[in-house]
C-alpha cells in the first residue's frame, strides 16, 4: 500500500478514459467474468470499467454488513504516473472515504479481468478488515516504547523511536495482507470472478520469501489462502 500518490483520474460508476492505451486485443463480452487471452493480452479500459462496476457493490455490501460504522463508499481512482511500479494501495481521504488506487503500470500488466477483480477486492478488504487502524496503532505503540527507550539510554536523536515505529507498523503486515487475501477472495467470488485465476499474479511478482519484518507473506503462502478459502465458498 502507498500512502502518498498523484491521484488523477477518478472512475465512478460513468466511468473515465483510461489516458494509457493497452495493447490490442480482442474485443471483451458483457459477461463480468470476460477474461483476455493469456497469451500476454491486457485488460480494456471497458473491460476495467466493468470490473469497477461489479466488484465495487459487492465489496460495499460486505463492508457495511462486517463494518455499519465504517464509511463503505469506495472512491476508485488511478496513479497514472508512470515512473510507479505495478502496484494497488488503500487509504483514507480527509473525510475518511475509503479510496482504492491502482497505477497505470498494474493496469497495464494484468493478463485478465480476473487479477483485477481480485486486486480491488483484497484493497477493499484491507478497509473493511481497519488494517490502516491498526497498522497506525501498532506503529504509534512502537514509536512510544521507542521513545522510552531513547528517554532510558539518554538518547537525543529520536533513534530508537523511529526504529520502534517501524517496526510497529511491520508487526501486523504480513496477517493484514493474508487477512485481505481471504476477505478479497470472497468479494471477488461473490461478484463473479475466479479469485483463483486472479491471484495467479502472484507467480509473475517477486517473492518476498518469509524475511523478518517483511511486509509482506510468500508468494505462495498467499496463494494456498486463497485457494483455501475459494473451496470453501
């Protein structure tokens, strides 16, 4: 997740032109759960609108069934600055509206309508789960015990505050990005994609491995969750 980012395109229900032109493919039936050839094929800007559409209610839904108290408007907007990897992020604007943010580059990369279905539906699920609570919670916990330990060595520079912070707000990382692979596996079942087919992403990515203060679980890890989870539905 991203905290800050250029925030320049807002796609409401209407939708927007994505300004980026994905290569040609095959034109997209109406079916929500319309997929690109995997033959290297990327995802319309129709075919995402579509997405939007479909997963965007469901994920509402389940938020203020889970969450009455939380603000379950979901604001969908796109990072179009193309120096920023493929990457999605949940935050808050300073109304406390959820926002799901996508980069151009992630838009661009997804092989099918499937991986952005799963995508926007593990987003929503990090808001609807308060991950970004308790990730500030865990994070302000560190930063204090951090300070008391600057207060107790007779620090000055804020050190182990800062050290403390950091490693507060890595404590829950992994749970929280597991957490929102399981809920984000029922929103994108329930709207009709293949949550399964969609995190296949994960086998193009990196794997983080199991680090120590990582932010995020192995690949696979993420995967067998979302597998687990989808045979359960």
């Amino acid at each position: 997740m991203m905290k800050h980012v250029a925030l320049i395109c807002v796609l409401g229900l209407a939708g927007c032109e994505v300004s980026t032109t994905p290569p040609a493919q095959s034109g997209p039936s109406t079916a929500p759960a319309t997929r690109a050839a995997d033959s290297g094929a990327r995802v319309s800007p129709a075919a995402f609108r579509r997405v939007i559409r479909t997963v965007e209610p469901v994920a509402e839904r389940e938020c203020r069934q889970r969450t009455p108290d939380l603000n379950c408007d979901f604001k969908i907007v796109i990072d179009e600055n193309p120096n920023q990897p493929p990457n999605a992020f949940q935050t808050l604007d300073e109304n406390g509206r959820p926002i799901i943010g996508f980069t151009i580059a992630l838009l661009n990369d997804a092989r099918n309508t499937d991986e952005l279905a799963f995508v926007m539906g593990h987003e929503t699920a990090h808001h609807i789960s308060r991950h970004l609570q308790r990730q500030r919670q865990s994070a302000l916990t560190g930063a204090i015990l951090g300070s008391i330990g600057d207060a107790l060595l007779g620090v000055q520079t804020g050190v182990f505050q800062q050290i403390g912070g950091t490693v507060g707000a890595r404590v829950y990382s992994k749970d929280n990005e597991l957490e929102a692979d399981a809920l984000g596996t029922v929103i994108t079942k329930r709207a009709g994609y293949n949550p399964v087919r969609g995190a296949e992403f994960f086998t193009r990515i990196p794997d983080p491995g199991d680090r120590f203060l990582g932010t995020h679980p192995p690949n696979a890890q993420r995967i067998e969750t979302v597998r687990r989870v989808n045979s359960q539905l």
